[in-house]
C-alpha cells in the first residue's frame, strides 16, 4: 500500500504492484476467516467423520479415493505452478534489470543498492512470497476438498440407489425372501434420504463458513485478471518479467478455474439424482417405498448450489463471466492507456517544437 501510494498517478508502476498487493490482501483475508471460522472447521471435520458418511464396501471407497485424486491433481499442479511463479519473479532482477532491484515491487525498509541489505531484502522477499504461497494453496485446499467430499457423498448415494435392482434378480443372486428384499430395499432409500439430507446440512455449513472469502476472491480477481493482462502487453516478450506475468495470470485463471469447477461439479452431480431415482427397481416395490420415494423426488428435483458471498453460484457460466468481464474492463483501460500515450507523445513534440 505504501509503495502504490508513492506511485500513484503512474498506471504501468500501479498495475505492475496491484498484483502482489491483492494477493497479499486476499491471503490475509482468507487466514482470517479461517481463524475465526475454526469452530465451524471442526464441525464439519466431525460431520465428514459421522457415521452416515462412512463408506459400507469397497465401491464406496473408490469413489472416495476418486474424487480425492481429482482434487489433488487439480491443487498439485496449482502448487507447483504458484512457486515456479515465484521463483520466476526472484529471477527477474537478475537478468532483465541493469542495476539492482528487487524481485517484487513493494515497499522495503533498506535500499537495493548496498550489501548486505540487497541479499538480506532479496531472500526476505522470496521466502515471504513463497511461504504465502503454500498458505493461500493451504487455506483453498481445505474449502475445496471438502465440496469434492460433498460430491464423492452424492455419487455413493446414486450408487446405492442404482443397488435397488429387481426382485427376481436378487433371488437369483442369493436365495431369500420376497419381504425381506422388500424390506432391504426399503431400508436403501431410507438411508439414501438420511444421508442426502446430511449432505445438504454439510454444504450449507460450508458455504456459511468460507462464502465470504469466495467472494472475495472472485471480485477480486476480475480487476487482477485486467490488470495483469494490461501489464503484459507493455513488458518485452523477450523478458523473465512477461513469462511471469504470463505463468502468474494462469495461475490465477487456474486457481478461479477449479473454485468454479468444484461447485459445478456439486451441482451437477446433485441434479442427476432425481434422474437416479428412475432407475431403481420402484415399481415392485411396496407403497411405503413409493411414497418415500415420492418425497424424496421432490426434494432432489432442486440441485445443490455452492455460492460464493450467499449471491454468486460457483459453476463454468461464473468462471466464463469472470473472464469476460475482467476483458471488458482490460479493453477500456488499454484504451484509456492508449490515449495517454498518444496524448504524451503530442505534447512531447509540441514542447520539442
């Protein structure tokens, strides 16, 4: 904030630290409602360890351990590329700057030109910037792999529905009863209710507790999106600086991408359960299956929605939106920067003459 204050005025200077100044702001904000939130953290630790949650066989389990690969392999490669980013940005004063400077444009207490306060100010920077970081790939990881939990929960709940297969085929399979597969099945969508419902309760405590930062996080990066992307163009292409520039836009197109990817993935999943229903065995069931079942259509009919700020539902139109709007403000602002280059360049001439 104090270096922005001492630039002001100077659109390239702003732009080239409005980057780090949101992302420092948006790590802060985020570690906050995490401590503030940690009793809302623990209950729902408690409700992901209840025992409706716990898986009953094998292919409960893998689908676990599918969703759960999904999201690491999404948030890994947001880590690698976050700290490549970082060390990308260590190296740019070492091959694109003639005198010293320091990796990130913030206000530092010594100067660059004097040693040892430039190596000491140097690997400040680098592990301050690196350690945020993991902190921000930290804080999300929890959020978002608790929605992927939420969707793993639904796909156990549509594989247990699809379980409710005819009568003669149950017979065939293991010799018993009419009333007792009836009574099994029963059971079945029971527990698929009990269970559903225990995952509307966890998402909706979810989004009580991290909907703000979301938020934040999405509004935010509509202005760092266009202002990143009004950096790049003024920067050589030749350079360190526009490969980070370059490296760090994705990053944050890719760290937008899987929030939005996570709560579409909640939605869409948690729509095909009314579909689901369809599918099992229902009509050589008894009428207090059918009635159960019955409600619970109602019910699933609404998809889940995971929102950001109790306003914004995560899914691809948000993500598409985000992008279009953050290039709606960039082509004003190059615009804007365009005329004041050409304004600069006649009063130049003007003066000259």
């Amino acid at each position: 904030v104090i270096y922005m204050v001492g630039v002001m005025g100077d659109l390239e200077e702003v732009s080239q630290s409005s980057f780090l100044l949101f992302t420092q702001a948006c790590l802060c904000f985020k570690v906050t409602v995490f401590q503030v939130r940690m009793g809302s953290f623990r209950e729902l630790l408690a409700q992901m360890n209840s025992d409706v949650f716990v898986p009953q066989n094998k292919g409960h389990e893998e689908i676990l351990k599918l969703q759960a690969t999904r999201i690491k392999r999404l948030l890994l490669g947001f880590m690698i590329s976050s700290q490549t980013t970082c060390s990308l940005f260590a190296l740019r004063p070492l091959f694109d700057d003639a005198n010293r400077n320091f990796p990130f444009k913030m206000w530092m207490p010594v100067k660059p030109e004097h040693s040892p306060q430039y190596e000491l100010g140097f690997l400040f920077q680098l592990l301050t910037i690196s350690m945020s970081a993991f902190m921000y790939f930290g804080v999300d990881s929890v959020c978002l792999s608790m929605v992927i939990f939420g969707c793993a929960q639904l796909e156990i709940i549509k594989e247990k529905l699809l379980s409710i297969t005819s009568i003669a085929e149950k017979r065939a399979n293991k010799p018993t009863d009419v009333n007792s597969i009836l009574e099994e099945s029963y059971r079945v969508l029971i527990e698929c209710v009990v269970q559903h419902q225990a995952v509307i309760k966890f998402v909706k405590l979810l989004e009580n507790t991290y909907h703000a930062q979301l938020f934040f996080q999405l509004s935010g990066s509509i202005g760092l999106i266009c202002m990143t992307a009004l950096r790049i163009l003024v920067v050589d292409w030749k350079s360190v600086q526009f490969v980070s520039m370059v490296l760090y836009l994705s990053v944050m197109c890719s760290q937008l991408f899987v929030c939005c990817w996570s709560g579409h993935e909640l939605t869409v999943i948690s729509s095909e359960l009314h579909t689901t229903l369809y599918q099992c065995c229902w009509y050589e069931q008894r009428a207090p299956f059918k009635r159960a079942l019955l409600f619970a259509m109602m019910r699933m009919s609404r998809p889940l929605e995971f929102r950001a700020g109790r306003y914004v539902p995560l899914s691809r139109q948000t993500f598409v939106t985000i992008l279009r709007m953050s290039y709606s403000y960039f082509a004003v602002l190059n615009q804007a920067n365009s005329r004041n280059e050409i304004i600069d360049h006649q009063t130049s001439i003007t003066n000259h003459h």
